[in-house]
C-alpha cells in the first residue's frame, strides 16, 4: 500500500509507474540495507532515479520489464491485477501476481528459503520499523 506523505503532491511515483508499465518489483530488505533502502525513499523529482541516487546496484528482472536490486535476499516480481483508491486523495493499495521469483543463494538451505540467514525488515508505519531476529515454528493441529 501507498499513502500520500506532506513533502509530495498527489500520487506516489511508485503507484504512477505501476499504472504506466502493468508491472511492479517487491524486494525484500535486510537490516543491512536499512540505509540505502530509507535514502531511496526520499522526495526525490519523479525523473531521479531512486537506484542511482541511493547507490543501489540494480539486475534486470526476468520475465517483466523493471529492475530488482541486485543483492536483495528475495525479489518478487509481479504483475498488477488491480490498484484500489482508499480515502483520501493518495492512498492506494497495488493487487498483483507473482510471476518471477529470486531467492539469494545464501538464503536457501536444503531447498528452502531460510530468513534466519539474514534480517528482514517490516515497515511498521510513520518512521517505524521491526528486524526479525527470532524466528520459530508451529505445526498445525493434524500435522
């Protein structure tokens, strides 16, 4: 989801693109990359370019036209299905399909994708944010 934020005008850059090209990167972001991934948030002009700018190495995506970073631990790539206006003048949430996926190699073990390998980051609202860094497991009832 997107939301309108006092220092920009109207729609994110991140919904527009979305609108424009069908197509939209999700990476995953580790605690290791907190800096660079809050200096490519900023209230940059719509024609800067957020990977250049943060010093953020970039691959191109497989199968939909658009970057992922280069390093993440994991990139989803989707394709939009559906954007839906919520109140207020900019606050969208963006529906899409996963079609692509990277997992970095270090994060795999035996076949499976392993978040104890690095720390996530979850946005939490306005300026906060959590690290995963305890991590369990539940089987459910009948397993």
């Amino acid at each position: 989801s997107t939301s309108a934020k006092p220092d920009r005008d109207g729609t994110k850059d991140s919904v527009a693109n979305i609108r424009d090209t069908g197509v939209f990167c999700v990476n995953v972001v580790e605690f290791a990359a907190r800096d660079v991934m809050n200096a490519s948030s900023g209230p940059l002009p719509r024609e800067v370019d957020e990977f250049d700018h943060a010093g953020i190495a970039r691959a191109d995506c497989a199968i939909i036209a658009a970057s992922r970073v280069a390093d993440a631990p994991a990139a989803l790539e989707c394709e939009m299905r559906q954007i839906i206006q919520l109140d207020g003048a900019a606050n969208f949430i963006v529906v899409g399909e996963v079609v692509g996926v990277h997992l970095r190699d270090d994060c795999m073990v035996d076949g499976q994708f392993d978040i104890t390998r690095f720390q996530p980051l979850a946005r939490c609202g306005y300026r906060d944010y959590a690290v995963v860094r305890d991590v369990f497991s539940l089987s459910r009832p009948g397993e």
